[in-house]
C-alpha cells in the first residue's frame, strides 16, 4: 500500500489533474495556488465518484452471481412467505419489512408478495396495519389483537373499521388480558361479522375462569369453514355452530355444568375429523366429582380415526374416565392425562376406563417408563408409553395434592389399569424409597409376562433383589437384558440375582428364560463389578449414567 501511495497513485493524479486543466482550459502553473488546490480537488473528487461508481457496479454483479439472486422471483417470494410467518424481528421491525429493505430485487419482490403482508398485529398500530392491508392486496387475511396494549376508547373503532375485512379473515387471534366483562364483550363483537374464509378463531382472557352468563352482544356466528377453535378463559355455547366439523379444539380454564360432560362428547361427534384434542383446567359445576352421570344419557363412542394428540389436563378425575369411556382413540395417536386432584382412595382405576378396547393406541406400547420426582419431600410420579419406533403414545402424570403421594397407589394400580399394553421393556426412574412395597412392585410386573428388558435408575436395592428366582418362582419370565444406573445395592447381591435367572441355576423352572445381558451405568460399578458377573452372562459397564431407554 505504501508504494502504491508513494509510486503510482502520484503520477495518476497528476494526469488526472493535467487533464482536467485542458479541458477546463485551466493553467494551474501560471495562475494561483488557490487555483491549482481547486483543481487538485476536482480530480479528487472525480476519482472518488468513479470509484465509487465502478465498485458499486462490480458489488451489483457480485450480488447477480449470490445462488439466491438466481432462484425465481415466485420461488423467492414463497420463501419470503414462510420468513414473515414467524415471530422474527430486527431491530424491532418485523420480518417482512426487513426483507422488503434488503436490496431492490428483494424490495420488488416483497411488494409484489401479497401473502407476505397478510399476518396483521392490529395492536403494532393502525398506521403499520393500514400499510399491510394495502399490501396484502386481495390475499388472506391473520389479525392478532391483544386489548391489553389498546385504548379500550378505540376498541368500537377498531372493531368497524377491521369488520370491513372480514370476508378476507383466515385466522384471528384475540388476547384480552383485562378481566373486565365490557371488554370481554368488545372481544365477542368480533363474532358477529361474517367471516366466510375464517379457518382459525383464538381467544385467551386472563380470566380465572370463562363462566356462562349473559352476554351484551347476539352471537350470530356465519364462520362455514372453521377448522381450528382454541378457547381460554372464555365460556361460549357449545350448541354454538362453530363447534362443529373441527380438526382442532382446545378448551381451557372454563367453567361448565355438572352435565356438559355429556355435551363436550357431542360436540366431538359433530368434529369426525378431529385431529388434535385438548381439554384443559375444566370445571364441572353443580355435581361432585363422586357423582355418577345418568347411564341413559350416555352416547355411544365417539370414533375419531384422524385423532393425533388429545390432552386432558386437570379434569376431576370422573370426568377424565367418562370422556375416555366414550372416546375411541387411534393406534397411532398420543393421548396425555394430568391429574392434581386424587383422592386417598383413588388411583389409574378411577381414571381410565374399565374396557381399554377402544383406546387402540395403548395396544402399541412396547416400552413403559415410570418416573419418580426427585423430592424431599411429598412426590409425585408419571407414565410414558412408547412404541417400537419410539413415539411417544401415552403420557399419565399424577401430581402431589395435599400432602398425598400416590406412588406406591399408581404402581399398584398400573398393572390392572394398562395390563392390554404388549410390553416389551420397563424402566423405573428414582423408585428410592425403602419403604414401599417390593411385592406390589412385583405384581405389577406380573401384569406384563411379555417383558424382555428392565432398567432400573436410582432406584432402591429391593426392588432388584425382589427379581430373583426362588422357591419356584420369578417375575418376568421372558427377562433377558438388565441394565442398571447407580442403584446401591452390594455385589454379592447383585450376582445372587443374575445367577439365580440363568442356567447355572439348576433349579431354574422349565418356562423361564435364562437371562443373557446385563449393563451397568454409573460410578458405582466401578469396581470390577462387570467382572463378578460376566461367569453368568454377557456384562459391561458404562461410566455415565443411564438416563434413556436403551434398547
């Protein structure tokens, strides 16, 4: 660089200026010094502005070689499309206006895009919305409103101003944080224009609970090809005629009659082709948990064949078993239960049906996991189910409820309740207390002859113990694989138990099979515990601790 400065760059600029001087007929050596700055200056400039010229030039055709500048104008404007649908921002812009700011190509093709414009935040501004409604052309429109950042003055205004479209709304998400009923109402008056495309409707208060009362506005709903309905915290009719034909639906935090239990499932009837179902912090009012639902007005089952996920969370425990009664459930879809509200005398045979016939994912179930909190004090426990690819299909989790801890109760009750699942493997996670049962463990155990692995994480040493054969007898027969992470228990212990399942075991019975393997995981094995084992069956060891299911 400093030979250029010293060697080349002076005689270029002197031509430059010799040039300038001609062509201006300016003599710089026969005029002022003032005279030949000004030329000086002039040749400057000149150079920088064809520089600057010619660098933009070469970053044009730069940027023309970039593979994205090659790709379609429709294709470029589709991958636009699927950057403006999320949540992305820089520099608090969204992220279509950032790509309409990239270059002049990228600009050209945003303003041409018109379902780039069509996701709407009404509470960014009405000047910022009217930009995108302009935009957006004639495409599909989805509007968010959340009243808590709006002036309740402007919500009438607002409410006229966005009916204007509502034959272009697709989805419309509505947040209403204040707990206000007025407010509540200005949310529902968005329900009374016909919205002939509307495909999604989201409304979430920050009510405690949606309670059925009157309501100030007529809700003359025309929305023919709604598909996706998500309520929170706000009661609406479930004669409504949005309530049918959906594909998704979730309730929470609302308040019912002891008999809309019965409604909830016609309503599933009127959805055949539901696919994701979830039922939420629901409140039965006007009956007791306890209290029995009239046998004649039960309906039939409910088949819902396209049905992928359905969630019940936090239902009293009645109407989790009466919704699952009447609920047929596909092989392949993943059904999750959440209970906090047990009783002493209840367990997973008060929660799900008597006749698991219906419920014809669980018959895909080959690996079941039971989990213990790891708590000092009160615990609580939940189920996961998986099949053979490893998807997750069933999920029960029981939280601890007044000082109540229902472990040693669902351990009980998982074989009677589950018994129809083919499973292969069982793992149990932090089964560390010395007090509860080993011989309810086992009759457990006993539910699933068709166990081949079992695996044990922190778990209390005699529940490994219990799995020796003896007297005649041993829980899972067909126990070939044993994997086990930091569970103390001693190693003359240890080898008792995988002698007693193999064939050096001369009294080992006739149906039982010998156990091949077995993997140990963790620090306290690794003292040549493997070894001890290995005259009995194929054993390794692992230094890290076991934490998935291996199979």
């Amino acid at each position: 660089m400093d030979s250029i400065v010293s060697d080349v760059a002076p005689p270029l600029l002197q031509v430059l200026t010799d040039h300038i001087c001609r062509s201006f007929s300016l003599h710089s050596a026969e005029g002022s010094v003032e005279e030949e700055m000004e030329a000086v200056e002039l040749a400057l400039r000149a150079f920088q502005a064809c520089t600057m010229q010619t660098l933009a030039r070469l970053r044009t055709r730069q940027n023309e070689l970039v593979p994205v500048h090659r790709l379609p104008n429709e294709l470029l404007g589709a991958i636009f499309v699927l950057a403006g649908s999320t949540s992305f921002q820089v520099s608090g812009w969204p992220a279509s206006f950032s790509i309409s700011q990239v270059c002049k190509l990228w600009r050209q093709v945003a303003l041409n895009t018109p379902r780039l414009w069509m996701n709407i935040d009404v509470s960014a501004g009405d000047e910022l919305a009217s930009i995108y409604v302009e935009r957006s052309g004639t495409a599909p429109l989805n509007l968010s409103v959340n009243f808590g950042v709006l002036p309740s003055q402007d919500d009438k205004t607002r409410e006229i101003y966005w009916s204007r479209y509502a034959d272009r709304w697709s989805r419309l998400s509505i947040q209403n944080p204040s707990p206000i009923t007025t407010s509540q109402d200005c949310a529902l008056r968005w329900l009374t224009h016909s919205a002939p495309i509307l495909e999604a409707l989201e409304i979430s208060t920050q009510q405690r609970f949606g309670r059925q009362r009157s309501l100030d506005v007529s809700l003359d709903i025309q929305m023919p090809r709604l598909r996706e309905v998500k309520l929170a915290g706000l009661y609406l009719p479930l004669t409504l005629p949005i309530f049918r034909g959906l594909t998704i639906l979730h309730l929470t935090r609302i308040m019912y009659t002891f008999m809309t239990a019965i409604s909830l499932l016609r309503v599933l009837v009127e959805c055949p082709a539901l696919e994701e179902l979830r039922f939420d912090l629901l409140v039965i009012e006007g009956g007791s948990d306890r209290d029995e639902i009239p046998g004649n007005t039960m309906p039939e089952i409910v088949d819902l064949s396209h049905l992928r996920v359905i969630t019940l969370r936090h239902l009293p425990v009645r109407t989790t078993q009466y919704l699952l009664v009447h609920i047929a459930i596909p092989p392949r879809a993943a059904l999750e239960v959440l209970l906090d509200c047990l009783q002493p005398d209840e367990d997973l045979t008060h929660t799900l049906p008597p006749n698991l016939t219906h419920l014809s994912n669980l018959f895909s179930v080959t690996a079941l996991e039971f989990f213990v909190t790891p708590s000092s004090g009160t615990r609580a426990c939940f189920l996961r189910g998986r099949d053979a690819a490893g998807a997750s299909l069933l999920s029960i989790s029981v939280r601890k409820n007044n000082n109540n801890a229902p472990v040693q109760r669902i351990m009980a009750s998982l074989g009677p309740s589950l018994s129809i699942m083919p499973l292969r493997a069982f793992v149990l996670h932090l089964y560390a207390n010395g007090r509860w049962s080993a011989s309810a463990f086992c009759r457990t155990l006993d539910y699933f002859p068709s166990i081949k692995a079992l695996a044990f994480h922190e778990c209390h040493q005699k529940f490994l113990k219990a799995l020796a054969y003896s007297n005649g007898r041993a829980v899972c027969p067909s126990l070939e694989a044993l994997m086990i992470s930091d569970c103390a228990i001693p190693n003359h212990a240890l080898a008792h138990l995988v002698w007693s399942r193999t064939a050096h075991n001369k009294d080992l019975g006739s149906g039982m099979v010998c156990l091949k393997s077995v993997h140990l995981y963790g620090p306290l094995y690794a003292d040549n515990t493997a070894a001890a084992l290995s005259p009995y069956a194929e054993a390794s060891w692992d230094p890290e601790k076991l934490t998935e299911l291996e199979e």
